[in-house]
C-alpha cells in the first residue's frame, strides 16, 4: 500500500493543488448574476415588469471584485433602480480609507439607487458621515423612511429598516401607508423575515430585500444547504434566493458581494440578484 502511495504521479497532485486554489480564487471574483422573476397579486399595471438590482454586503475594501466590473454588470442588466441592502464599508476601516463615494456615485449614474444600513455601518461608528457620503452620491438613505414611487395614478412604495431597529408602524417616518399598496422591504437581516411576515396589514410587506448570511459561508454541494449565517447559527433557515412565507410575503436574500472577517466561500460565489416583478 505505502509503495502505491509514493507512486503516485507528482504531476497529478500538482494539478489537483491548481484545480483547489482556482476553485477557491474564483468564489470571491466569478459573480454569480441571479434573476428571480417575482409575481405580485397586487402589483399595478403601470409597474409590470418592474426591475430591481439587489446590492447587499460589499465589505469595501475587503470587496476583491472590483467597482468597475460591477458598474459594467449593471449597465448590461439595466434596472428600473438599484438597491443597497446594508454593509457597504467593512467595520474595521475608517470611511475616508475607502472608495464609498466613487461606488455610490456611479451605481446612481446608473438609475435611482436606494439604501439602508447595516450591521457594520452601525460597528463603523460613524453613520452620519456615512449617510451624508452617499447623499452627496446621490444615494436616497431610506433608513425607517418610505419612499413612494408613483407612475400616472399607481403607486409603488419602498420602506427602508434602519439596522437595529423593529419593523413597526412607530419606526417609520409615513404612518398612512395604504393598506393595499404595493409595499417592498429593505432589511439587512434575513433572520427578520418571520416577524416582518406577521406586521399588521398597513405595513406588511409584499417582498422583502435582504443580505447579510454571505450564503452560509459554505454551502454543501448538490444539496445547496448552508452551514453557518450570523444570527442565524448552523443550518441557517434563510441564507440566499427567494422564500415566500405561508401569508405570500416574499423574500430574496442576497449571498453578498464580498466577506467580512473570514475570507473563504465554498459552493457559494458572489452574488448579485436581479429581480423582476410582474
């Protein structure tokens, strides 16, 4: 047995060490552009076919695919407008170290773009100049706001949840939310999805917009099951694609466009969702 071991062609071992070390090269920088066609009952006729670009988890700096590329992607896929779902700057570096800026001026020369905080925007500590940087972008910050988007006399509403807060009618900055008006959901955290799901009628929300899991981290192939999503655990319920909960609410979770502290994605490429609704 020993001798077949030593037998063993040194070429072939090289080239499974290549094959390795590419797979594990490209999870960070072979984007995976998603598109979810999401039907919604109660969806205006003017606003069929509505096209939204889900931005969630780009980590800058420690984004290795780069603005460029992403700017490229969009222009391609051309979206009615782009939403960022939370953790845009990586915790650990100050804002004036990184290209937030450069990055939120060219999404929005693209189309509207929309955003909302999350976890590591909070950890910054400094979400005040955070929000006057993507102002000053010409990104609308959406944190416990609602934005309502009107085409001839229909309506779409976008609410955004600022991170650490409840998803209530007193949090947000519009308390006459028509009950039947089309209603989309910014959050970072997808663990949330229950409790947005049992919201009173005026605020339920039709589709929710999330991140934040990085797709488990892992994922087990063949079976596309997640290991492990912060606040979630192991196994995590809600780690990347579209759920639709037992009242119809929907919801598609982005797996991020980079990571946080942990630098390694198995089964689990970079994501960015194109969501269509009709």
């Amino acid at each position: 047995m020993n001798g077949e071991i030593t037998n063993i062609n040194p070429l072939i071992i090289i080239m499974i060490l290549i094959i390795v070390m590419v797979y594990f090269y490209l999870q960070n920088r072979w984007i995976e552009v998603e598109h979810f066609d999401i039907k919604l009952e109660n969806l205006p006729v003017n606003f069929q076919n509505l096209k939204i670009a889900h931005i969630s988890d780009v980590h800058i700096p420690k984004n290795v695919y780069g603005a460029e590329k992403l700017i490229n992607v969009l222009k391609l896929e051309k979206p009615d407008f782009i939403v960022l779902t939370g953790d845009l700057i990586y915790k650990h570096n100050k804002i004036d170290e990184v290209q937030l800026g450069k990055l939120c001026l060219s999404l929005s020369e693209i189309t509207k773009t929309y955003a909302v905080t999350g976890n590591h925007e909070i950890w910054n500590n400094e979400v005040e100049w955070w929000i006057e940087i993507l102002k000053s972008s010409n990104v609308e910050v959406l944190d416990n706001k609602v934005k309502v988007l009107k085409k001839n006399n229909s309506e779409v509403v976008i609410i955004g949840l600022k991170e650490g807060c409840i998803y209530s009618e007193e949090f947000l900055e519009c308390k006459d939310l028509k009950c039947n008006v089309t209603k989309i959901l910014l959050s970072h955290r997808p663990e949330k999805f229950d409790t947005h799901c049992s919201s009173p009628d005026c605020i339920r929300p039709d589709l929710i917009l999330s991140g934040h899991a990085h797709g488990g981290q892992f994922r087990i192939p063949f079976i596309n099951k997640a290991i492990y999503a912060p606040n979630q655990g192991v196994f995590p319920k809600y780690s990347s694609g579209h759920y639709i909960s037992s009242n119809n609410v929907q919801m598609v979770v982005s797996r991020g466009l980079s990571n946080s502290g942990f630098p390694i994605r198995i089964n689990n490429r970079i994501h960015l969702p194109i969501i269509q609704i009709k």
